[in-house]
C-alpha cells in the first residue's frame, strides 16, 4: 500500500478554490489514501468543460460525434453496463436499520475493505472535486454534494445531470453548509508508463452507502447508476433515510404538469421501476384534443409539505439519463428533440457511418450498417442488438421542449395525484384509483414488475419493487412503508390521490393490450377528472376501475372491449396474487405496518377469500 506524505497532498491542494476547512479536510483524506497525480476542482466553467473533452477524446474514453451538436459517445467494458445491485451495500450500525432487501456490511467490516481497495486506486491519475447541488441552490433546504472521482466521464456527465461547480461550493461555504461526501474510482490505478484504455474499471465493484454517515464510497464501475453518484445513491439511497428523519419524500418519480381544455393544471408524480416508463411519461405529448402535458422530472422527485399541506415536489437532477433503445420518433418525439438540441453523452448506443448514433426503436427502418456498442460491424442481419439494451442517453433537462416553467421553482410544485406502476403481463389492471392513502401505500408496496435490463440479472422475472425503490431505499424497507403510511397522518395533510396503472398487460398473443405511449395521456386525463370528481367509477376489489366508456377512446384505434380486457380484474389471477402478496409480507417480515396487514386482510376479504 502506498500512501503519499502530507506534503505532496498539501501541493496538490494549493490552488484549492475554498477555504472551507470541511470541505479541505474530505478532499485531503481522499487524496492521502487514494494518491493521484494532480487534484482537479470543477467549477463549471465553459473553458474547463472544452479542455476536459479535449482531453478525454485524446484517451480515447469518448469519441466526438458530427451530430447532434457538442455530443459525445462511450462505449463501456462489457462488464460495466447496468448497476450491480448485488454489489451495492447499504452499511448501517444495526443490520436490522438495512433491513431484508438490501445487503449489508457493518460499517467497521466494509470501512477496513475500502481501506484496501482505495489505497493508491487513483495512481496516475487526476481526481476531480466535483461540488454539486440537487435541486435548486435556493431551495428552503438545499442539499449538497461533494463528488471525487478520477473518471472524466463521471465529471462530464455529473456536470450534465447536476447543477456541479462554482454555484455549489460558493453556496456550501457561504452557508456553511453540510455535504454528502461521495468517493468514486474507476477502481484501475495506472503504474508509471501503463497505457490507459477507453473505459477503466475493476472486476471488483463495490457501490457502498453509509445512511448514519450520510457518505457514498463507490470502487470498481464507470456505469452511470454506480458512478453518478447525486442521481440514485444519493438522491434516493442516502435522501431517503435523510426523508425519514425529517419527515419528506425522496422517491424514484417522474413529475409532470398536466392542463385541461378549461385551462386548469395538476402535477403528477408517478413511480415504475428502472426501465418501465418514467422518461416516456415525463414527456408524453397527448393527442387528446385541448390537453396539455409538460415536464418536471423524469427519474427522482424529493416531496416535502408546502404550508398548505400539499405535498411539493422537486426534481433534484438537472438532466435525463434515459434508456436509448425503444426511445424514437413515434414513441417519444420529444426526448428526440431535446436529444437534437445536442450536449449529449451517449453510453453503449450503436454508431451510424455518418458519426452519428442509432439504437433499437429510433427509427422504424435499420440503418444498412452500423458500428454496435462493442466496436463491431453490425447491419439489420445481425443477431445481436446494435445498441446494448441498457445504453443511455444524457441530456440536459433544459433541453426538454415540453419543460415546464415552474421546472426550477426552488420548492417545487404541489402533487396532486401519484400514480405507482410496473411491468406486468397480467393481473394488473390498466388503471385504478386507490381507495384512501393507505389503501395507496398498500398498492405501492406490493408494486411488482417484471425485471429489465436496468440491472444486471436475468430479465423478465416478476419481482416485487415497492414503490418501485427496491434498490433504492437506503434503509428498512418496512420502515420505509411505516413512513409513507406516517406521512398520511401529518396534520393538515392534503394528500394526493393514489392510482396504480399497467400499460404492459398482454393479451393470449402476448400482444399489449394497450398501445401505451402517447396513448397513455387518455389515462392521465381519467386520473385529472378522478382528482376533480367528475369522473365516474365503478368499485372492483382492487380498487376503483373507470365505467365502461370511461376513458377517452376518441381517434384511437382500439375497441372498448380490448380496453375492457386491459382493465379486468381476474380472480384466477388475484388468487394468486394474494398468495404471492402474503409470501412478499413474510419476507419483509416484522417491520411491516400494521396498517398494510390490515389492508391484506382487507383485499382478502373484498376478494372472497376469506
Ligand atoms: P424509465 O427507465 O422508467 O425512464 O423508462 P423509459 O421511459 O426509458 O422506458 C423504458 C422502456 O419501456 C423503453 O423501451 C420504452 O420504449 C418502453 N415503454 C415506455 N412506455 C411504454 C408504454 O406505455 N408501453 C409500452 N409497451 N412500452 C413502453
Ligand atoms: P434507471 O437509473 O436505471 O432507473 O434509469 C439509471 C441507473 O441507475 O442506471
Ligand atoms: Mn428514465
């Protein structure tokens, strides 16, 4: 293990931008343990930004594109694709406080491991000090981060999907405030001589949470969900236990805006998990004559009580990281016009022969050759995709053409309903509206979803994913519920109303029964009038259910029976559901509310099987 002395680490700190002793201290520490060769604070400036290009398109780690404009590609090692959910630990006192979800390592064990691993791992190389913000720095309450890394993609993309440099460390010093400290390294340290390659990583990966600390350690991965560490390990992991303490939300939701024919508005959140719709809702054009949808976020909204007891909701993130493929004209115009509008980073997506790029679902017809994700020939013969399934675009929200102007309200917008909702062939109807809050928190904790390629892991397996923050709750996950189901006692509360949607059931041909996409704004409309109560409804046991002719089939070309079969309620199918729900409750086991037992009991009952 070598440790350079405190003399050398002092040099490389001289032109420090800050005098602020706690931000010093973390930065020298990093710096005395994981020795690189120069020390890089990002401020955020235009200069800095073209220089940090330059250079990573001389180390080969990105690769300038004709078009769009200012947009740049990476390709990973085919070992670094997607978050390691097996390797992400959440390192709580008590093993108990990580709860039955998450894998745990007691802080002392796993401090002694990265002890091990970050020795020296930033050997020749620059670490980058990126101070940053989630949400706006004139937030009631803003939280701050300070990101090290030593992977310039890592900088370039933070610097797109956070608000990074100047703004946050002036903030941070000028109000003293607290930070999330969060420790990144590609995990490959250069000897003396040793080429570097395009995309450095290790064969160990280690994305490491400390909730009492409130600090992030994460060793091995380039991957954007591993590495961006202020989107999911901060913004969700560690805000989530900060939520709990303080009585607010941090939840893996999309928010929109939604206006009427008369004019009226409502923002939405709604919550499906990795890979199951969030950005194509966030920015669904509806086709519905009148309405009007616009965008707040796409992937995290943070909900705290406004003084009239609505809940408010800010997106902390300042840009998309989208899944390419299955992101195109038809299905999503608008995510393509903000990714025209150039400053991208594209990951893992395929390269057409003009330098620009392509995946599966941009386009209807496939380019007659590309270059696929691993560097390969590829044409519409091929066997394998061209763009890995989990490739990503990263674009600046402010690109968005349907943003909101209340996008960067530094409080945020009032909620008026939250939709939870995931992947599944069957059983799930379209859409219902929840009875009451509890009844809501019930249905979001039995969210269950078939797995995509988000994660490493085999896909298409159902799973359950409350609240679709199965790998994002930074603690008990009965705890967790506990809170939700708290939030709804708050005095003077005016909650939002709670449905739950599937756009993804099948029919016997294992058709969709619903086409989804821009569509989906018909079901929007029937939760806005739900909101409203001017939309009738008929009781189901699982919920309300919209009256037949309910939603607004106008210009689409699909039978009122086929919306009829999407929105059925099969009780072959909730037999056995309940079954799978009761076996959900045992293995999250006694921190479970009683109040969500009781709604078992309840749907058990309403089912007739009791
Ligand atoms: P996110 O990761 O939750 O933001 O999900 P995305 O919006 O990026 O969508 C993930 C995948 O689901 C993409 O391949 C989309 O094409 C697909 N998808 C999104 N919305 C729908 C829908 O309403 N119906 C169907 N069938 N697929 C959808
Ligand atoms: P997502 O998040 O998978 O929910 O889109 C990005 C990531 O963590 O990879
Ligand atoms: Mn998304």
């Amino acid at each position: 293990m070598t440790v350079i002395d405190r003399g050398s680490v002092e040099d490389l700190l001289v032109n420090a931008p800050t005098k602020n002793s706690k931000v010093l201290d973390f930065v020298r520490s990093i710096a005395e343990r994981t020795t690189p060769d120069a020390i890089e604070w990002i401020t955020g400036s235009e200069e800095q930004r073209s220089s940090l290009l330059s250079q990573a398109i001389d180390t080969g780690t990105i690769v300038k594109l004709s078009h769009p404009e200012d947009s740049y590609y990476a390709a990973s090692d085919p070992d670094d694709v997607a978050r390691v959910e097996d390797r992400t630990f959440i390192c709580s006192e008590k093993e108990e406080d990580a709860g039955p979800l998450n894998n745990w390592v007691a802080p002392a064990e796993m401090k002694g491991i990265l002890n091990d691993v970050f020795a020296g791992a930033m050997r020749g190389r620059t670490m980058y000090v990126i101070p940053f913000v989630m949400g706006h720095v004139d937030a009631t309450q803003p939280m701050f981060g300070i990101e090290v890394t030593d992977s310039p993609y890592v900088v370039l993309s933070m610097g797109i999907m956070a608000r990074t440099g100047d703004v946050a460390l002036e903030a941070i010093d000028r109000l003293g405030a607290d930070f999330v400290e969060c420790v990144h390294s590609v995990g490959a340290p250069l000897e003396p001589g040793q080429d570097d390659v395009a995309w450095p990583c290790s064969s160990t990966k280690y994305i490491t949470h400390f909730p009492e600390d409130r600090s992030i350690w994460s060793y091995g991965s380039g991957y954007g969900g591993n590495a961006l560490l202020g989107k999911k390990a901060y913004a969700l992991r560690i805000a989530s236990a900060i939520a709990h303490d303080e009585g607010w939300l941090a939840e893996h939701m999309l928010i929109l805006k939604l206006t009427n024919p008369e004019g009226e508005s409502k923002y939405v959140a709604a919550a499906f998990p990795s890979a199951c719709g969030k950005t194509n809702l966030a920015m669904i054009e509806p086709n519905i004559p009148g309405w009007k949808a616009e965008t707040l976020g796409d992937d995290i909204a943070w909900m705290r009580f406004g003084p009239d007891g609505q809940l408010y909701a800010v997106n902390p993130e300042f840009g998309l990281f989208g899944v390419a493929p299955g992101t195109g004209y038809v299905t999503n115009p608008t995510a393509m016009t903000a990714i025209e509008a150039g400053g991208n980073v594209f990951t893992n997506v395929a390269l057409t022969d003009d330098g620009g790029v392509w995946w599966e679902g941009m386009t209807d017809e496939k380019p007659a050759h590309l270059t696929d994700w691993r560097g390969n020939d590829w044409t519409p013969e091929s066997e394998t995709p061209a763009a890995h399934p989990n490739s990503r675009f990263c674009t600046p929200i402010a690109n968005v053409p349907t943003i909101a102007p209340e996008w960067q309200n530094p409080d945020g917008v009032p909620i008026s309903a939250i939709l939870f909702g995931g992947r599944r062939k069957t059983t799930m109807p379209l859409v219902t509206q929840t009875s009451d809050w509890n009844h809501g928190v019930f249905m979001g904790s039995i969210l269950s979803s078939e797995t995509t390629a988000a994660a490493v892991g085999k896909v298409g397996v159902v799973r359950r994913d409350p609240m679709a923050m199965r790998p994002f709750i930074g603690y008990n996950v009965g705890d967790y519920l506990q809170h939700w189901i708290n939030i709804g006692k708050t005095d003077g509360a005016r909650l939002p109303k709670i449905f739950y949607v599937n756009w993804f059931r099948r029919a016997e041909d294992n058709s969709f029964l619903w086409p989804g996409f821009t569509e989906n704004a018909r079901i929007l409309k029937w939760v806005f009038e739900r909101v409203n109560g001017t939309a009738d409804a008929v009781q189901t046991p699982v919920g309300f259910a919209p009256v037949a002719g309910g939603i607004d089939l106008d210009g689409l070309d699909i039978t009122e029976e086929q919306v009829q079969k999407a929105l059925e309620v099969k009780p072959d199918e909730w037999a056995e559901e309940l079954q799978s729900i009761d076996a959900w409750y045992d293995e999250l086991g006694e921190h479970v509310p009683a109040e969500l037992r009781a709604e078992v009991e309840e749907l058990r009952d309403r089912l007739g099987l009791k």
